[in-house]
C-alpha cells in the first residue's frame, strides 16, 4: 500500500515540496515564481504550470497561451507567450556552469529588446 501511495505521488507531482535541491540554479526572477533555488528545466516546467494553473493565467479561447502576470513578465519579458516558447526561454534562468555561475549566452533581462 506505501508503495503505491509512493507512486500515485510521484505521478500526480505532490510530492514536489520535499524534493532535494538538484539541478542548476534559478535566476532571482524566476525563484520568485516557483519558489525555489535549485531545480531540472523538467521540473520548473512543472512548477511554471502549477503556478500558471493556480492563478487562472491560460488564455480560455487559445490554451496554449499564457496571459503573463506582473511575476511571468519579470522572467519572460511579455505580456504573454505561448506554451512552447516558455519552454524554451526558461534555459535562460538556469546556471549550467558547476559553480552556478551565469552561462556566457544568456542575456540579461534589462538587455532584452522591448517589445
């Protein structure tokens, strides 16, 4: 039975809040939103949506885009964006390097053009 509570958690993502701190570091922007320090690109894509499904941010007639609130547009510098490009933008607010310094082709937020 503990087994396959284990595993309806695992599944279902409760379990999240007591993962170890793995994986490379979140920028400033981004912690603010999923609310921790370390974490897989798999894993901030799933915090992303719990924090995106919580506070009703899909657009109802499209699901695919994401109506970005004053935290999503700190990290993605937009009013919205789709469900595939967050995926690919959320590599910019993650170090790859073993020390967790920033990578050299990431460009800060402030330098983003505007849009």
């Amino acid at each position: 039975k503990a087994a396959a509570a284990k595993k309806r958690r695992r599944a279902t993502g409760d379990d999240d809040d007591a993962a170890p701190a793995t994986g490379p570091r979140t920028s400033d922007q981004l912690r603010a939103v999923i609310g921790v320090e370390r974490a897989t690109h798999f894993r901030v894509v799933k915090l992303l949506w719990q924090y995106i499904k919580k506070h009703e941010l899909q657009n109802p007639n499209k699901k695919s885009e994401i109506v970005c609130d004053a935290k999503l547009r700190a990290v993605f510098a937009a009013d919205t964006i789709t469900s595939f490009a967050m995926s690919k933008m959320i590599g910019q607010h993650l170090s790859k390097t073993a020390d967790g310094a920033w990578r050299a082709d990431v460009v800060p937020l402030e330098k983003l053009p505007s849009k």
